[in-house]
C-alpha cells in the first residue's frame, strides 16, 4: 500500500497529477474540501472520460463525512437530522454526552462528526468500508484539513488502500473546521507538520510537485524574496514585476479588463474585474494580476518585509502572487479608494 | 445480476414482524388465505419501485398494521409509540457504496433498500398531539409520510432502481390501471431509453403531422380557433401503447389467456437482455386452464437469469418448480423453507401424479391413508370415535396419496413439524413392512399404524373381519362365485361407498384405525 503526502506548490499540476493517477481499472474515491474544488474536478475527471465512471466516486468532505462515514453506520441510532455548520455553543459536555455532537434540533455539529465517529468506535467500520469500495483514496487541498477533521485523515489513511494526499502547506486559508485547541497549532511550522504525517507512517514527498507551471522564473523569485516561501519554475519565464506609484497608472489598471485586480476583502466594491486573495486559489485563468495591499502591508512590502505579515496574510499573498502567468503589479490601496463604493 | 437475497418487514399489513430469506432463483409463497402472501408480495413491490404516489394511492391505511395501530389506540398514545411501517430490501452486495450500509433492521451491513412510513413528528407533533387528544378513537393517517431510503441512509429514488421488477397480478388483470402499467414496464425494459425517446419523439410529430396536413383544410376555415390534437402527459406512446397477439389487443382476450401473455411476454424478453432482474406473480393459476397452467409452470421453470416470486395455492406449481424453492407462510408469523429437503423427495413431487403436497404441508395434523377406500370410510370411523367431532373441527386433514409413498411426506413433515398418522397394510408381513421399513423416517410427530396380525394383510381383510355381519348383509346377495371378502377386495372403492352409505352407523373400525385417530387427537 502507498501511503504519500505530496506538498506542491502553487501552479505545478495538483489536479493534473491526480487526474493522470485515475483509471477505469482502479476503483478510487477522491475527497476535496471546497465546492470550487469539486465541481473543477469533476469537470476534468469529464474531460478525460469523457462521463463519471462507476469506479471514481468523487465526494466534498463533509458529504464524505456525513454520507459516507457517518450515515451508513449511524443514522438510525442516533436519528439525526442532517449538518449543522454553526459553531457550538460554549457550554461544555462530556466527552460521551450526546449533547455535545447535536444541537437541540437533532443536526450534527460539523467540526465535532469526525470526533463523534471517533468516540463510538467506528474507525475500524470506516476503515473496512473504504477497504470494501475503493483500491484507491486521493485527498485534494489537505492542508485546509485541520481540528477534529485531521484526526480523523490521519486515521483513516491506516484503511488498507493506496493513499494520496495532495496540498500545499502555504496555501492555507480554510479549515475544514476547528473545534477548540485541537490542532490548533497545527499550521505553525512545516517540520511539525510533516512530522504528523511521518508519524501515521505517510511518506512525505517534496519534490514531485515542487516546480511551477503556472508561475514564470521571475514570480517565483518574487515570491521567495518576498515571502520566504519556496517556490521553482519549470520553464524560464521571465516577467516584470511593476510597483504602482501614481495614479495614471492605477486608473489605467482599474480599467485594464485583461489584469485582474485582486484585493484583501470585498473585492466586489471596487467596480472593476477582480477577486480576493484567498479566493482566487484554484483559479488558473489569469495572465497578468494586480495585486492591492492595505497601508501595513505595503510598507512592509517596501522595506522587503511582507513575509513578517501574521501566517493567514501571507498564506493569502502567496496565493494571490502565485496565480500570475505572467507579470504582476503591485498597488496601495490608497491609489484605488477612489473607486470604492 | 441483483438478487433479493431477504427480506424483513416490521407493521406491514398482518405482520407486525417478519423476516424471509430468498433463493436466487425461483421462490414460491405458499399459504393458506390469510397468511399474507400477497403482502410479500406487495412490500417487494412498493419498495423497489420506490414510487411515492404508487403508495399514496393504495393509502397508508390499508398498509400500515392494524394490530399496531390498535395497540397504540390502547396505550397511553403519546407521540413516540405511533408506530412506523418499515419494509427492508436486502441485495446482493455490489459496487456501489450508496446502498451499502448498517442502516436495516438487522443492523448487517450489506446492500438494500429501505421503504418507510413513519409520522411526521418534527413537523406536525402539536398538531398530531392535539388530534389524539380530541378523539380517542382518531389516527393520524394524514400525518404520516413514506420515504425511500438505501441502507447508507442515502435517499432513494425510482429512477436509480437496482432492481429492475415487474409485478403480475392476476386478480388486478383486467384493471385499465394495471394494464397500463404493465404495458410500460414491458415497454421500458424492451427498449433501450434512447429507442424509446426517439419513438416518443416519432409519435408526437406524427400527430404534428396530422394537424398540420389532414386538418389544415378545416382549420383553414375556421379563423382564430383551430382544431389540434393532443399531446400532454395524458395522451403520448405510452398512454397509447397496447401489446397485441395475432393483432388482437391481449386485454380484449379473456383473462385467463392475458394472465399467460403477459408472464410469458415478460419472461420472454429477459432472456435475450436482462433487463428484467425480478418477476413477482400473484396467483398465476387464478383463470388458467389446468391445461395452460402446466404451460405456465413450464415456462416458469424453465427460466434461467431472473428471479421469480410467486404466491400460489396451487399444489401443481409449487411442487413441479421444485419444492426445495417453497417458503411457507404460517398462520403465527413464521416462515419455513423446505431446502433441506432431499434431492430424491422434491425430484418425487415433481415426478409424481398431482398431488395433495400442498394440503399436506399446510396441515398441522394428518392422517395419511393409500388408498380410495380408506379415504371414503375414515371421516366417518373419526366422527365414531371422537363424540361425533368432524376431522375438519379438530383440524385434521385426511390425505389419499394413493400407494405407499409414506418416507416422501414424513420427510417433509419432518421438515414441517407436522403431526402425521400413516394408516397402511401390513402386506403380510408387519414387522418387515411396517417397522424396519420405517426406521430413521420416524419423528416425534409422526407413526405408522398398521395391523400387527400378518393374516389381516389389508384394510379390507380387517374390516370384514371386524363387521362380518354388516358386509354379508350388504354384499352376499348375488354373489355366485367370489365369497364377500374377495368381491370388497376387487371392489375396494365401491365396497366401502356402500358401507359408507348404508352400514355407517353399525361400521366398527379395526383396532390400528381406533389407535390412529385416539392418537392423532392428543
């Protein structure tokens, strides 16, 4: 049984590598955590042949969790009713009390289910089931799996099945969810991370995927400057990289329907073609970015110290920065407060 | 292919429980009325066709448990002891992990489909609460909900059926309803879904066709208001489909002939395809000529690749498709399987000239005798010795199997737990004939009562010992050159008629015949 984590970077081919991995021989389940994510996947597991086949079965998390999981060993005992994505409320119960994993209103509580299973003694079930069904599972985006969620990864993968987890450490942004302090360290610092999976007897594979498609020789080099990630191109592309000082500029790339303008929030008030950072992540359509820093970040950026920015920014920047294909600019959002609404 | 491999249902019609396993072959349902065959049947065929108007329209009254709703109706009535109608569907396990699960009332994970009709107490409790207050004797029907299910726990809908059925039932044949539905099913599973929307499609623009070239001159006359002809969901192919034989529709022949069609069109086709997993017959016998129901019975046996469900009360069909296949109905809610039977007795039974297999296995007492004569006089020596008390009041049944093959129904007694009494002769020799020859078919239930005098060798020779007096009365007359006894000899059947009719009264019956009966009775 192959049990791997591989940690890619931005642009170097996550979903084509797990798409190169599927057959219609091997009966795999493929896990993502975000609906973007999914429908994507899907769309390429399409093209490639040509329909869904009945061997790939292709689930978000939480409808692994609840359908796949929970459902088909639980349900009647426990009669409940569905998820509830709210936080629980503060009040503690123990860690048997039934109270504690549903609300009043008989749902689950979304980020204690992987506990619940846990506490019941069913990871052996959920093992023997994904034994019973797939030869293969492929988890995208593992590194928005954190709290109770990561447990219950790491347990699973123990199931006698081929295990490929694929993500990107830097890319951060989401949790699956949180509950407390579980693992709430869990994205401080990489060789703790690493070790996690080492110690579930996952191999960690750095290099398959440590080379950028997407990304130019240039970005990459920004991107290692600047935020101290790690990041190789593939081909010796080289770009500009472009500080907006004036406001000609930044009028013309407001308008500029070929540069995509990504900002920190509330990109949608800016009235022009553009996104957040954070949720630009698995977008692979653009060419040159704008990237928009707040009054902090671009003094930082201007002293060659963004990469002191708190973990969640600068995960977010990369994700940002590492979507150009070819230059990027880079703008204070005092240039663009104009066109705020 | 996908097989039922089992069965359970909880408040369905007359069973508050009942769990059944199936062959992957042929399954008969036999029974006596009442016994709930057609139930069987009915919640196989609710629950795979996953249709929630199907169940609607036959009303959550008629199929939850009475006994359950009566005993609710008793109790203190609160919310959490309504009862819930469950139907569970195990399959043979497959690759898809949707129908895979724990989520059955056997707890087994496995493959399956739930059907269940539960009340809708998140949604209505007030309501539900309220109504049981203000009358007693009043039942929430309205409230209740069916809903389809996998054992994942993962809803289910008709259109993702696993197994492909289609249910005959000869008491609804000539209902437009059901022979609509029939023509449907058959239609979908003989052609392909592409066929069939091109055809639908050819239809539709056929009656386009109509309009736009045959009408159009009248139309033309007419101004604002035309004439068209409709197409909707009430008027389509399959509205208007009908399935003809020597171009006469089949539901203009008479039901007996469109019982036997419609079983041999559907089986007909699956073998070429398989499209059809699963067929569930009700009473295929009801309307058939002995001579077409042997057809029928040929037929059935003779198909390999789908699973068969019939419900009878015909000794004929159930025996010729092996009785290993039967699964017996009782009264009490329990269900036995004669599998264990051997090779040899269900190879008799469906050998044998028909026979009373049936009434055998549906019997808790019997008295099994060889022959005619002992048939015709043994009500009436039971009456004699048990205060006037027919057979049938004490729930015995007397059963001619006509010669000696007494091993063949011990061992499906056996089977059955039925208490059998064998009357027979001793042939001259008791003790080789009726006693070695016995031994290891006997049971607790079941002995051999037979003459111990080797000189009695036959019935007849003990009841003309035991009433000389009446027989000569009867029969000396006219004898000329065979003594009485040899003339009830030759004449077995007809002999005992005449005592039967004229010396009933004075008939003493010979003593292994007392013991029978005495015994037969405890």
């Amino acid at each position: 049984m192959d049990k791997r984590v591989i940690f890619a970077v931005a642009g170097s081919g996550k979903t084509t590598h797990l798409i190169s991995c599927l057959s219609l021989e091997k009966r795999a389940l493929i896990i993502t955590y975000t609906e973007n994510n999914h429908s994507h996947l899907r769309n390429r597991i399409i093209q490639k042949f040509g329909t869904i086949p009945s061997n790939i079965s292709l689930m978000t998390y939480f409808s692994f969790l609840h359908g796949f999981c929970y459902r088909p060993i639980m349900q009647l005992q426990m009669n409940t009713r569905g998820i509830n994505f709210r936080r629980p409320p503060q009040r503690n119960f123990a860690l048997d009390d039934m109270r504690r994993y549903r609300d009043p209103s008989g749902r689950l509580y979304h980020n204690r289910l992987a506990k619940l299973i846990e506490v019941k003694g069913f990871l052996p079930v959920v093992r023997a089931r994904i034994e019973r069904f797939y030869d293969a599972v492929y988890v995208d985006e593992v590194q928005d799996f954190a709290g109770h969620d990561f447990n219950l990864l790491l347990e699973v993968s123990a199931a006698n099945a081929d295990m490929l987890l694929v993500g990107d450490f830097y890319q951060h942004t989401f949790d699956t969810s949180r509950d407390g302090a579980v693992n709430g360290s869990l994205h401080n610092d990489i060789l703790r991370y690493e070790k996690r999976f080492k110690d579930a007897k996952i191999a960690v594979d750095k290099e398959t995927l440590s080379k950028s498609w997407r990304c130019g020789t240039t970005v990459c080099e920004f991107i290692r400057v600047h935020l101290q990630i790690n990041i190789d191109a593939h081909e010796d592309r080289v770009s500009e990289v472009v500080n907006v000082n004036t406001q000609e500029l930044a009028d013309q790339l407001h308008r500029d329907q070929n540069v995509v303008k990504l900002f920190y929030e509330q990109h949608y008030k800016y009235g022009c073609y553009s996104q957040n950072w954070g949720a630009s992540k698995g977008q692979d359509h653009y060419e040159d970015i704008c990237v928009i820093l707040g009054a902090k970040a671009w003094k930082q950026y201007l002293e060659g110290k963004l990469h002191e920015s708190v973990a969640q920014t600068r995960n977010k920047l990369y994700v940002a920065f590492s979507r150009a294909r070819g230059g990027i600019y880079i703008a204070p959002d005092k240039l663009f407060k104009q066109f705020k609404t | 292919m996908p097989a039922i491999k089992k069965l359970m249902l909880q408040n369905f019609k007359k069973f508050d429980s009942l769990m059944l396993e199936f062959d992957a072959g042929v399954n008969v349902l036999i029974g006596d009325n009442e016994t709930g065959k057609s139930s069987v049947l009915l919640a196989l065929d609710l629950a795979l066709s996953a249709s929630r108007s199907r169940v609607e329209t036959i009303g959550y009254e008629s199929i939850l448990a009475q006994a359950a709703v009566r005993a609710f109706k008793r109790g203190p009535r609160t919310l959490d002891l309504l009862p819930t109608l469950i139907v569970d569907v195990f399959l043979e396990e497959g690759d898809d992990q949707g129908f895979y699960g724990t989520q059955n009332l056997a707890g087994a994970m496995t493959d399956g489909i739930r059907m269940e009709i539960a009340p809708l107490i998140e949604e209505f409790g007030a309501t539900i609460l309220q109504l049981l207050r203000e009358d007693p004797d009043n039942f929430p029907y309205e409230y209740y909900a069916v809903k389809f299910s996998t054992f994942s726990a993962a809803p289910h809908v008709s259109y993702r059926r696993p197994v492909k059925h289609l249910m005959l039932d000869s008491s609804r044949i000539d209902s437009e309803y059901a022979a609509r539905e029939y023509t449907r099913t058959v239609f979908s599973f003989n052609a392909e879904p592409a066929q069939r929307y091109s055809l639908e499609n050819c239809y539709r623009r056929g009656k386009e066709a109509f309009r736009d070239n045959e009408l159009a001159a009248l139309n033309a006359e007419l101004g604002a208001y035309q004439f068209g002809v409709r197409t909707s969901i009430r008027s389509n192919l399959e509205t208007d489909l009908i399935i003809t034989k020597d171009g006469i529709p089949i539901e203009n022949r008479g039901k007996g002939e469109q019982c036997f069609i419609k079983t041999e069109f559907a089986l007909r086709r699956h073998e070429a395809k398989g499209e059809l997993h699963a067929l569930l017959l009700e009473e295929p016998e009801n309307h058939l000529s002995h001579t077409k129901m042997k057809l029928l019975v040929e037929q059935l046996a003779n198909t390999a690749g789908n699973q068969l469900f019939i419900a009878t009360h015909s000794s004929h069909i159930c025996s010729r498709l092996d009785l290993r296949h039967a699964l017996l109905l009782g009264s009490d809610q329990k269900a036995g399987r004669l599998r264990t039977l051997s090779d040899g007795t269900a190879t008799f039974f469906m050998k044998a000239p028909d026979n009373n297999v049936l009434e055998f296995a549906l019997s808790k007492k019997v008295i099994l005798v060889e022959g005619d004569a002992e048939f015709i006089l043994i009500e009436e020596m039971y009456k004699k010795y048990s205060e006037g008390r027919s057979p049938q009041a004490d729930q015995v049944h007397i059963i001619s199997i006509g010669g000696t093959s007494f091993k063949r129904y011990l061992e499906l007694g056996k089977l059955l737990g039925i208490n059998v009494a064998a009357i027979r002769d001793n042939d001259g020799n008791y003790q080789q004939h009726c006693v070695e020859n016995y031994e290891g078919c006997l049971y607790n239930g079941a002995r051999i009562f037979a003459d111990q005098d080797n000189s009695r060798s036959t019935f007849e020779i003990g009841l003309y010992q035991d009433n000389q007096a009446a027989c000569e009365a009867l029969f000396a007359a006219g004898r000329k050159k065979l003594t009485v006894q040899e003339y009830m000899l030759k004449n077995k059947a007809d002999a005992a008629f005449e005592l039967l009719t004229r010396k009933a009264d004075e008939l003493v019956a010979p003593q292994y015949i007392k013991d029978a009966i005495a015994w037969i009775k405890e």
